[in-house]
C-alpha cells in the first residue's frame, strides 16, 4: 500500500490516543469509505470537532447527521468520494454541533437510556 500510496501519503502504524487525538484535532475531515457495525472512529473525529465523509452504509448511517454532523456518498468509487469531497469543501460545519452529536453515544447517555429502557419494560411486570 505504501508503494500504491506514493510519497504524499505517510503510514503512521499504530499510535498512543494522544497523536490520534492531535491528528483527529488538526485534520478537515475525517473520510471514512469502509462500512462497520458502528464504527467509534468516526465518532471520535466528530468528538474533536471534525466533520465526518462517510459512504452511505452500516453504522455511520445512525452516527453521522448529514450536513450537521458530516456528510455521504453513495458509492464506494473515486468519483463518488471525491463528488463528497469537493461538495463538503463549500460547507461549515460548526465543531460544537459534531460534538454536540458524538455526545449522543456517550458512555453515559447509554447508561441513561439503557436504565430508561429498562424500567418501562419492566414496569408492572411484577419482577421490580
């Protein structure tokens, strides 16, 4: 890959959070093609402020909101994402609102809304 990649792009390998954080703080945006489950990477360039390029598919689908929060493309091709590129270089989006909604998967949100949960379904079940 770093043969293919050329002399403009440098492979870091693995790094301590606090140089992802630092990269995370410093990049544009994050673009993320692939497709997860959920997908935390995404979420934690929004918690750093950043914007999120994401295709259109899996996890990124429930934590990225489009044009608030990131943006899409819809197919896994280099034309689709250099259209989502070029599109998100005339947009502004506001660091506080990407970390507005990474907030919303939070540790402690899910605590909440799990405890939440809980207690409706198990209200007037008789087992608390």
């Amino acid at each position: 890959m770093e043969k293919m990649a050329g002399p403009t792009v440098t492979f870091l390998g693995s790094q301590p959070q606090t140089v992802l954080r630092d990269h995370f703080q410093r990049c544009r945006a994050l673009i993320f093609p692939g497709v997860e489950d959920f997908g935390i990477t995404p979420l934690e360039a929004q918690a750093s402020g950043r914007p999120v390029i994401a295709f259109r598919m899996g996890g990124a689908l429930e934590t990225i909101q489009e044009n608030s929060s990131g943006i899409f493309f819809d197919a896994q091709s280099v034309g689709s994402l250099v259209d989502a590129v070029e599109r998100s270089e005339g947009m502004a989006f506001d660091p506080a609102e990407c970390r507005r909604n990474a907030e919303r998967f939070a540790p402690e949100s899910f605590r909440a809304k799990f405890t939440d949960f809980l207690a409706r379904k198990l209200s007037g079940s008789g087992l608390v």
